[in-house]
C-alpha cells in the first residue's frame, strides 16, 4: 500500500497484539497512523510485522522496556493485554507513570474497568459495548464502513464519499467548518493520503475517514 503524507502522522503504541490489540493496530495503520506493536509472543508479532510500523517482541511488563520504547514520545498508548487482568492493570499503570499522553486499555467486565479508571487510564474499552456501538452505526448507515471508539463520544470512522464530493477539493467540502468533523486521511483503492491538503481532489469511491463526536458523525451520514 502506498502512503502519501502531508504532516505528522499519528503515532500509537500498542502493548498486547492478541485478536482485540492486532485488530485495533491494523485499523489505525489502515487509517495512516504509526503504529508500533510489541507483545512477548514471537508468532503474534510475526503475524502482524507486516501491516505495521514496527513490532517487536519484549517482557511488556518490564518497566526498563518499557521506557526503553518512549511511551512519552507517542500520542496514544493502547493496553491490550488479554485475560490477565492483574498484568492489564500494572502495565496501564506504568505507562500512565513513565509519562504517556493518553492511554487506552481494553477491559474485561466492570469491576476490570472502575480499577483501570482508578490507576489513571484516560480510556477503557469494554469489547462487548463497543462492539454494539459499531454494529448500530453501520446498521444506521450504509456509508458507515468502519468505526474506532476513542472516547465515550469521540470517534474515527471510515465514510464512503457523497457523490456531490467527486470532483471537488477538500477546501470546498469543509468538514471541519461545515461538520465539525476532522479529515484525517482519503484512501483511494492503494492509495492512503494522509492528512489531505486543502487542494486535495475527492474521486469517485474514495473512502473518506474522519474524526469527531458521535453526534455529529451521525448528522452527516
């Protein structure tokens, strides 16, 4: 797939690459962040090597790795590390003191997410919850074709284009202005164009993928 980038990209690290953390690292890769992976099992990271940034393999409960990946220097930080909630709860924790910016962690049940609450975690994810929002979102409209919680009412999501949009720029269509929604990247067939510029041209079948409330993502589709 070829990338073309106007600006910084997005960066995440993704801590735990079982079926929630690789699915959640391909999308935002898709989506034209930078994804680094890292899990202590070589075949997940194997798996995955090729639709990422970079991955990698280490004790991801091990604060000198820990530190040694510059939690710091990403915009997000995901926890996904399966049933072991006790590991899940010690490494969201770390990352929150060795300074990330915005943590993610993936919670089992209730009792899983009041705790990662507690320990500072700026987002839980509950699968099941999500699962049905995103369900209902494409039930709703059938140019909904992907969608990634990132708050309670904050998400990014993959929109087929209007056919009004062919043909005009980016600048003409104003998302932000018009929407209050964020354009953060078209993908056209292998194409990722990343942060488009204003001078960017929308084709026929682009997939547009943009950011902002649930309310207002649900106005525009």
């Amino acid at each position: 797939m070829l990338m073309r980038t106007n600006k910084h990209k997005k960066s995440f690290l993704v801590i735990g690459v079982g079926r929630f953390g690789s699915s959640f690292a391909r999308n935002m890769s898709r989506l034209g962040c930078e994804v680094v992976a890292v899990d202590e099992d070589v075949e997940k990271i194997n798996r995955i090597s090729d639709q990422v940034a970079e991955a990698m393999t280490g004790n991801i409960h091990s604060e000198e790795f820990l530190k040694s990946l510059g939690v710091e220097n990403f915009d997000a930080v995901m926890v996904a590390i399966g049933q072991d909630i006790e590991s899940s709860i010690l490494t969201s924790a770390l990352v929150k003191e060795l300074g990330a910016k915005y943590v993610l962690s993936k919670a089992n049940d209730d009792l899983h997410e009041r705790i990662l609450k507690k320990v500072g975690v700026d987002w839980v994810i509950t699968v099941e919850r999500e699962m049905g929002r995103k369900v209902a979102l494409s039930l709703f409209s059938n140019k909904i074709i992907d969608s990634i919680e990132l708050t309670p009412d904050f998400r990014l999501v993959e929109i087929l284009i209007f056919p009004e949009w062919v043909g005009k720029k980016v600048s003409q269509i104003d998302l932000f202005k018009n929407h209050q929604l964020m354009l953060t990247v078209i993908k056209r067939q292998e194409i990722v164009i990343a942060e488009p510029s204003s001078d960017e041209v929308f084709q026929k079948d682009d997939i547009a993928v943009v950011c902002g409330s649930t309310s207002q993502i649900i106005k525009i589709a």
